[in-house]
C-alpha cells in the first residue's frame, strides 16, 4: 500500500509541476 501511494504522489507531483511550469510561462508571456 504505502509503495502504491508513492507512485500515485509521484504521478501527482510531476503532473503538478507541469501545470506549474505551463502557468509559469503563461504569466511570462503575458508581462512580456
């Protein structure tokens, strides 16, 4: 179970920082 819940956090941190990263540069662009 907790080897289970490690993948799903790992899953949902990457996606995570994808939408962080895709956010990010969204507001760059739009300072810019």
């Amino acid at each position: 179970m907790t080897s289970q819940l490690c993948i799903v956090l790992t899953q949902v941190c990457r996606f995570g920082s994808f939408i962080c990263k895709a956010i990010g540069g969204q507001l760059i662009n739009l300072r810019v």
